[in-house]
C-alpha cells in the first residue's frame, strides 16, 4: 500500500456532493508531495471541466475514467491508490462492485451511503474477504451517520470519565437544522421505498432497528422510536420524527456491538427533531410528522412519484445553490443516562447545509484520517462504522479542518 502512487481517490468526483468534496479537498490540501490524490469518475470531459473550475493551480490535479460498473477500469484504480473515497449512489444501483474490488485488493473505503439494506447485503458478502486482505470498510460517513455516531462515542467518552461507566440510553434531539435536498438524495430514498414495496422481505428487514448487527447479537432490548408528535420532558419541547434516524439508529446500534456492547446489552438509542414548547411546538409537530408521511405516501405510489420526479424534486446532479449551503447548519444534542441516574448532554454543531456542505467535509476528513491516522496494524480489516473505525482520531479532525464543533453542556 505504501509504494501506491496516490494516497487518496475521489470517485464520483463530478457528482453534485463530489463536486463539492474535491472543491474543498482542493482549497484543504491543494497538490503537493505529501499528500497525492486524484478524481475519478466515468465522464473525462466532466473531470475536466471539474478541473478546470478549481483554476490553473489545480492544472495537474491526475484524472482517472472509470465507470462503477467497470470491474477492469475499477480494479486499476484501486492499484493506483490506498484510500478511494466513494459519492457515487444510489449505492444499491452503483455502488456494489467498488465495494468488491476494494474488499478483494485490501483498499481502504469511506462513503456517504445511508442505505441500511444495502449495507447489511455488502456485509454478508464481503466482511469476510476484506477481514482477509485487511480493507478497511467504512460506510455512512457523511450527515449520515457521523453526527450520531461520533456524537454518542464523544458522549459515552466523556460520560465513562465522569461517571466511571458508560450511558445505556441516549437520546439525540435536532434543535436546529438547515438545508436542502440534492437529486442524488432523493434518488437513494426513492430506491429504498421502491425496493421495500416490492419485496416483504426488504421491508421486514428495514424496520429492524438491528439490520447492521451481526446476526447474533446480545441486545436484551425493544428499541423505541419517536413516531408522532411527542412532548420530550428531558428537553422541554415538543418533537416529531427525524427522517435520519432510520439509518443513524442502526449505525449507532451497531457500534456497540463491534465495542462488544460496551454500552450494554440494555442499550437503547433514538432521535427525533425539537420543534418547540407550547401550542406552537405542538403545531410545529403535527405538521412535521404530516409532510413526512405524505413524502413517504407520494414515493410509493409509481404515478404520484414519476409526477414528483419529473416536476418537482431536483434532478440527479442538482442540489442546493452555493448560498444556500453556505447559509446552511446544524445544531444537535445528545443526552445520556445512565442506571444510577447520572445525566450529561452533549452538543454537535456544523457551519455548513447539513447534506452537502458538511457532508462533503465529513467525507474528506474521513478519507484522510484512513489514509495518514490509521495505520493498517492499529484496526483490521473488515466493515466498520466511523465511531469504531476512527473515534477520536476522526473527531480531532472534523474539529479542526471541517466547521464542527463537539462539546459539552453540562
């Protein structure tokens, strides 16, 4: 891996998220010998212009054509580079054979998925040969889930100092966010609704908050969920479901079980939005909860959503204006509890849209903490979330270089 000619690969560069991904890794690091990376992706006149629109410093930024159904083309990027950095989705119509090739030639991988199902199918396939060629796989590493999951594992760090043990139920409320939606995003979602219509089976499997667990697992537990409006007492405001707990909950679930349930086999996790205290907090709910549901409603009926698709939700490459991610943010808390009754709240903030600005940043920060923090002797190789792949080492950085901030209230 050391003699590899590039550090790091944007794949999917010229995606609307990649886009933003390579435009920042590029003001971030710039070209120099210390770190070598390269965009990729099928359309070498897009990497071009891609290139070009960075301006004449960014002349010799290498270029790599390779499509995410190419196997061959896939297999010489993957020669060329330790880390490949992975926006191409939806990932269960994309992102398979990457993952292959990266578990079979012992790549490092970081995306921004946040397909539950696909993930757990990826598992069963390939955490075997990649435990083999020692590939570190890393999925859900934008909005997505590391927020929630580096949130929790700053908690529980700190409760553990405090208290001497960790929280066995920790709750994260959105006090705060701002953002739009890209065509890419939407694309992912309408895939997972699409495929959970179509296969009981699908749809079984994406309503077990355990889907990322392995099969054996030692939860003792029902996992609960916010699925209304609801008065949050620890909070003081009324909420309403988060659309993110879906795939945050199972990453955050997962965790545990890779730290060999070091939270406990009574763990529990849930996340919901704030919306605010009295009659209009309770308003704020009823609508919020309202619009999720006749978003999901539109997405299963096919003419309802080819309608949507093709006048209203934005295009696959579209997403938010360069204003609207720069006026974007998120705020969010969580709170942990402990059996003797010990309480602390932790706060997670991010300068950017949540879904493009701060994800881009996640991502990058992701791939390079693989690349320069993790030597391969101090983590296996094998699927892992971000918590229990990079912690603090992952922490650090965003703090640092990606406009978040982790810290304490009480």
């Amino acid at each position: 891996m050391a003699t590899k000619k590039f550090d790091l690969v944007i794949f999917g560069a010229t995606s609307f998220v990649g886009q933003i991904l390579t435009e920042y890794l590029f003001t971030h690091i710039g070209l120099s010998r210390k770190i070598k990376w390269a965009i990729a992706g099928r359309s070498e006149a897009k990497l071009n212009e891609l290139r070009s629109s960075l301006g004449e410093g960014a002349a010799k930024l290498p270029i790599i054509v390779a499509d995410s159904m190419d196997q061959p083309a896939l297999e010489d990027m993957c020669k060329k580079s330790r880390v490949i950095v992975s926006t191409v989705g939806p990932y269960v119509l994309y992102g398979e054979t990457l993952v292959k090739v990266c578990a079979e030639n012992g790549n490092d991988y970081c995306d921004l998925t946040g397909e539950a199902y696909w993930i757990k199918q990826m598992i069963l396939k390939y955490e075997k040969t990649a435990k083999k060629s020692g590939a570190r796989i890393v999925n859900c590493c934008g909005f997505d889930s590391i927020p929630s999951d580096l949130g929790n594992h700053f908690l529980q760090r700190e409760g553990k100092k405090q208290f001497g043990k960790y929280f066995n139920q920790v709750r994260l409320r959105v006090k705060a966010m701002k953002g739009g939606a890209s065509g890419g995003t939407i694309a992912s979602m309408a895939e997972m609704i699409v495929a959970a219509k179509a296969d009981p089976q699908v749809r079984r499997e994406m309503a077990n908050p355990y889907i990322l667990c392995p099969e054996k697992h030692s939860y003792s537990i029902k996992q609960t969920s916010v699925k209304g409006p609801t008065y949050d007492s620890d909070f003081g405001s009324w909420s309403a479901p988060f659309i993110m707990e879906a795939i945050n909950a199972r990453v955050v679930l997962r965790s545990n079980t890779l730290r060999r349930m070091a939270f406990g086999k009574d763990f529990s996790y849930g996340e919901a939005m704030l919306t605010g205290a009295g009659n209009g907090g309770r308003i704020k709910a009823i609508a919020l909860t309202a619009g999720l549901a006749a978003f999901a409603g539109s997405m299963i009926l096919d003419p309802i959503r080819n309608l949507m698709n093709k006048f209203v939700l934005p295009k696959p490459g579209e997403g938010p204006s360069l204003q609207d991610q720069l006026n974007g943010f998120f705020d969010i808390e969580l709170m942990g509890k402990n059996d003797k009754g010990d309480k602390l709240t932790a706060k997670v903030t991010g300068d950017r849209d949540p879904g493009y600005g701060c994800t881009a940043k996640m991502l990058a920060q992701a791939g390079l903490c693989l690349a320069f923090d993790l030597d391969k002797e101090d983590k296996a190789g094998g699927f892992w979330t971000p918590s229990t792949a990079m912690g603090d080492l992952l922490i650090d950085r965003l703090n640092n270089h990606a406009g978040m901030s982790f810290t304490l209230l009480d």
